[in-house]
C-alpha cells in the first residue's frame, strides 16, 4: 500500500494506538476526555476518506476491500459518538466516586486500544493477524468490563475472560486447520495465511479440512457475536461494565467478530466440494433469535434485557448472511449498520437513566416520559425502532429479511416472524412500564450529553424514511461481493 490511501489506512491505526499511549501518561480528566474525543474523530475522518481514495493492490498483511470498509467506517462513526457520550457520562461516575482518576486514565487508554484492535482485526489481510486483533480487543474489553471492581463486576469479567479465551481458542484451531489445508497447494510461510492468496487458491483445497475448521471457526467467532448457545458472557458483560463499554460492545464488537466469520464463509463457498457454510448460520441465527426473543420476558435488570436484544438481532444478522443471495446480503448489511447505531443510542439512554435513578432494576425505574421528557421518547423511539416497526431504519432491514426468506424458503420463514414477535412483545411491555405511568425515583436533571442519542436516532429515522442512492448501491456491490 502506497501513497494517500497508505496514509489513510496507517492512520486508522496508529491514532488510536498514540492515543492510548498518550492518554495512559495524562493525569487530567478533562484533557483525557477531550483527547480520547479528538482521537476518535480523526480515527473516523480517516476511515472516511478511504472511500474517496483509489485502492492499490493489497498488502501482505493489510487490506481495504468492498467488504470490510463499510465495516470499518461503521465502527470508527460509532466510536467517535460513543467517546463524546463517555466525556460526560464518566465524568458523572467520578464526581460519584464510582471512578478514581486512576481508573479513569486506564479506561481512556483501554478505550483507544479496543478501536485500535477492532480496526486491526477489520483491515487484517493475514488470519492469524486477524486473530491476534480480535483477542486483543476482547482482552481490553475484559478489563474494562471489570473497572467498577465490585464483586459483580469482577464475576462478569471473569465470567467474559473465561468464555471468551474458549471461543478465540476454539477459532485459533480453526485458522489453524485453514493453514494446514492450504499448505499443499500453497507451501508453508506467510503466503498461505494471506487471505487474498487463500481466496485465489482455496477451490484446490481439502474440503473435509476446510469443513472442520468452518465448524471450529463459526463456534469460535460465534462465542464473541454472542450467538446462542454460546451468549452467556454478553449478558452479564453489558450489565456490569461501564454503559459505553456495553455500547462498543453491543455496536461494533460483535460485528467484528461476525466480519471474521463472513471472511471464512467466502472462503468455503470458493471450494466446491465443501459443505454449504449459510445452513450452519441460518440455524444458530434462528436459534439466537427464537431464544432471546423469550429470554426478554424474564428479565429485571435493563441493560441485561437489551443485550439478550443484541443477541436477537445479531442472530437476525447471521441468518441474513447464512441465507445469501443479493437481498438477504444487502438486508444483513443494513441490519447491521441500523442495529449498531439503534443499540448503541438505547446503551446511551440506559446510560442516563441509570445515572438519575441511581438503578438498573427495571422495577424501580417508571413514568420517564413524565419526569424527563427528553429521555423517557427517546427511550421509547429507541425500542420502537429496535422492535422493528415503521418508519425507523429496523423496520425496512427486517422487512427485506423476511422478504427474501418468504421468496426462497418459505418454511424458514415460520420460526424467522415467530421469533420477531415473540421478543416484539416483550419490549413492548416493558416499554409501558418504563416509559409512561406515575414516576418513580429521583426526578434530577441529566447531566450528561443527549447528542450523540439524538444524532444516532436521526440517522436511523432517516434511513427508515429515505436511503441515499450512494449508500444503496455501496451496500448493493457489498452484498454482491459476499456472493
């Protein structure tokens, strides 16, 4: 990689990495904030100028391609929004004493190291690079998720640390069986982990390796997407950690990891005589779906029930992308980007309320459309979008979804709207609670940032209403790439 767009792809790693490195040495809250802020934005410029640069040949360990650069745009916009929201959401949990100004700088620099590991892992030519960025990025969410200390907090990290370290072991055998079926046709050395070269030659590879390592790769990745049954780390992950950690999480993070499966997913189907990689992904699509649909009725906690709504959809999204085809593509990829920027508003809305009425408990938090008006119909646009209905962003994704299910396999359509309904209902009825009747609690002002809630809220209103024509033929050659 040469030229402009060299700069730009460095520069999308190597902000968030001196970043990290400066923020680890600042003392200072308020300039942490404000730098931690700068660097996100400049990360983001920079991934968006990588649209408007002609791109060179791929590198031996980098690469920009139709794929992973919506990704990769995705991620940065979203962690620049999630840092502006941080700025004043954590100076809240210092002035609390939730925080010491110690912790304060480790999350600053922890921050910055999760962007710089996701982008790594998206922009990853080589699949053990790819690896080694995504448990990166798992191992400072880790930290992060246990920052508050408390017994719970702890137990969640562990909780994550253990599970977590299962499922990138279980994809390290994979991306080794990878390696080991490319080496007859490849020869041994860094060419045969090169994922333009394994994508060029993969059609002379061993099918039965290849059908192993998908399986160990799929349940591997699948751990960190948070697909059922492999999900009981997210719960208690976005529970317990710090609400813009669950907002990565939820947003960017689980993306991540299903780019990793997408990768192999094209590899397999490049092999014709390996097993079809979409049914294994339709069904723990479902699976997740289905579960977490009535896993939403039980729980107390709100930012545990809105992540079994990330497991929801992140299984809508892997049904998407199993199903294949020009349309279910092109709807995965616009479930996700709407997915990512509804969950991450409603992660900043629960991050407000928990604030002002000093709990989590679902129970103890009502009326908040009478006693903050501003963030009780924010809350509700956000779980009217993330239920699927009109006009909002979700609503047109999921449509697309059923659409070309109904048109290619209608059987599979059966438990896909069941599924749809089930957690449907469940977020409307707590919905009524939380939002309308008599308040409960303290009735403060909030004090941190609506901007960033209000900013991801349009967009995804937007979208619902009107598609620009560029973004839907971008998404259109993307969905056609994934073939």
């Amino acid at each position: 990689m040469s030229g402009l767009f060299g700069d730009a792809v460095a520069a999308v790693l190597l902000i968030p990495m001196a970043a990290a490195c400066l923020l680890a040495l600042l003392p200072g809250y308020r300039l942490s904030a404000r730098l931690n802020v700068l660097a996100a934005l400049l990360t983001f410029l920079a991934a968006v100028s990588l649209l408007f640069i002609d791109r060179p040949e791929p590198g031996r360990y980098l690469l920009v391609d139709d794929l992973n650069i919506v990704f990769i745009v995705l991620n940065t916009f979203v962690g620049f929004t999630t840092s502006v929201f941080s700025a004043t959401y954590i100076a809240h949990e210092l002035e609390t004493g939730r925080l010491t100004p110690i912790y304060l700088r480790f999350y600053h620099a922890m921050y910055q190291v999760l962007m710089f590991g996701m982008n790594l892992a998206l922009l990853a030519n080589n699949i053990g690079l790819m690896w080694v960025a995504i448990e990166l990025a798992t191992l400072t969410t880790v930290l992060m998720v246990g920052i508050y200390r408390t017994h719970e907090a702890l137990e969640a990290a562990w909780k994550y640390f253990i599970l977590g370290s299962v499922g990138i072991a279980l994809a390290l055998f994979g991306t080794i069986l990878v390696y080991m079926a490319a080496l007859p046709v490849i020869g041994e050395g860094l060419e045969a982990m090169i994922w333009t070269v394994l994508i060029e030659r993969v059609a002379a590879f061993d099918p039965a390796l290849l059908n192993v390592a998908f399986v160990f790769l799929l349940l591997g990745y699948g751990t960190k997407v948070g697909l059922a049954p492999l999900h009981a780390w997210l719960p208690d992950a976005h529970a317990e950690g710090p609400t813009p950690i669950s907002a990565v999480l939820s947003g960017l993070l689980l993306n991540v990891a299903l780019y990793a499966v997408l990768r192999f997913k094209l590899l397999l189907a490049a092999n014709p005589g390996a097993i079809a990689p979409g049914p294994l992904m339709v069904t723990m699509g479902l699976t997740s779906l289905v579960f977490a649909g009535f896993m939403l009725y039980r729980r107390r906690d709100i930012k545990r029930m809105f992540a079994y709504s990330s497991i929801e959809h992140m299984g809508i999204i892997a049904f998407a992308f199993g199903m294949g085809g020009p349309l279910a593509n092109f709807a995965g990829l616009l479930h996700m980007t709407m997915h990512s920027l509804t969950k991450s508003a409603i992660f900043f809305a629960v991050g407000h309320i928990a604030q002002v009425k000093g709990t989590q408990k679902i129970a103890e938090i009502r009326g908040l459309t009478a006693s903050h008006p501003w963030l009780g119909w924010s809350l509700v646009v956000g779980v009217v979008a993330i239920a699927g209905l009109p006009p909002m962003g979700i609503f047109m994704s999921e449509f697309l979804v059923v659409s070309s299910t109904f048109a290619r396999e209608p059987l599979l359509a059966i438990p896909l709207v069941f599924g749809l309904l089930v957690a449907f209902g469940a977020l409307m009825l707590r919905l009524s609670g939380l939002a309308f009747g008599e308040p409960t609690g303290s009735t403060a002002p909030v004090e941190a940032s609506y901007l960033p809630m209000f900013t991801h809220l349009a967009l995804v209103l937007a979208a619902g209403v009107y598609l620009p024509a560029p973004i839907v033929a971008w998404f259109q050659q993307v969905a056609a790439a994934l073939g």
